[in-house]
C-alpha cells in the first residue's frame, strides 16, 4: 500500500532530480557557449531560466517535502546526516539567491551592453564558474549525506 510518506519521499526524489538536473546542465550550456560567443546570450539567458522557473522551484519544493518528512516521519532533525544536509540547505540558498542569481543578472546586462568578449563579462562568467563549482559541491554533499544517512 502506497503511504503518504512514500508520496511525499516521491515528491522529495523527483524534486531533487528536477533541481539537481538542471543545476548540471549548466556548466555544460556555459561551456559550450563559450566557444561560441555569438549564441552565450541566447544560453546565459535560457540558464537563467531553468534556474528561475524549474531549479530554484524544486529547491523551495526540497525544502517542504523534507521538513514534512521530518516533522511527521522522521523526528530525529538532530541526527548529522538532516542536521547537516540543512545547514548546507542554508549555505546553498545563501549563495545561490545571494550571489549567483545576481550575478547571472548582471552577466545578462553587461552581454547586453558591452558584448560576449568584454574583459568586465569574462570576469563575470569565470565568478560565475567559481559559484557555479562551489554550489556543485554543497549540492553534491547534501544528495551523499541524504542517500547515505551517515552518523558520527
């Protein structure tokens, strides 16, 4: 028989594979466009997107499937593996409002006024490659810590 706990652990998956997913292809987008400076606007534009209407979403989404599952399944929030894949939750959410989507919005003006090959955008996207890595990482060990449920 199919639970509402299953229900909710589905949602929590799916969520996970839809905001991770997306998170991934960004790099690849990115890269590619890169070598093909004619198209990075029309990329940088579609990433953000994905981030704004399906990522970002599904990361809010994460955020109310695994605190129900918490607060109705699960009543430990102190065990490490939920106790720190939250606090990574918060550090991920942090940087990624923070600082990422800023600065995909002004990567997307300066492509607008100053063009692909502008020292001022090229710095932008390599801080972007370094946020981008860095969220890569959090994300990663939040997923390791959710499947693997270490203790210490």
């Amino acid at each position: 028989m199919i639970t509402v706990y299953d229900v909710i652990k589905f949602l929590h998956v799916l969520l996970a594979i839809i905001a991770v997913g997306f998170n991934a292809t960004y790099g690849i987008l990115l890269g590619r466009a890169a070598r093909e400076p004619e198209h990075e606007r029309h990329v940088l534009g579609t990433v953000k997107v994905l981030d704004d209407r399906f990522a970002n979403p599904a990361y809010a989404g994460l955020l109310i499937t695994g605190l129900l599952m918490v607060a109705f399944y699960w009543p430990r929030l102190t065990d490490f593996w939920v106790s720190a894949g939250v606090a990574l939750y918060a550090v991920a959410v942090a940087v990624g409002l923070g600082v990422y989507t800023p600065l995909l919005r002004k990567q997307l003006a300066t492509i607008e006024t100053e063009g692909p090959s502008s020292s001022e955008y090229r710095a932008l996207s390599r801080r972007g490659t370094v946020i981008g890595i860095f969220l890569a990482i959090v994300v990663i060990t939040i997923v390791f810590l959710m499947v693997t449920k270490p203790e210490l």
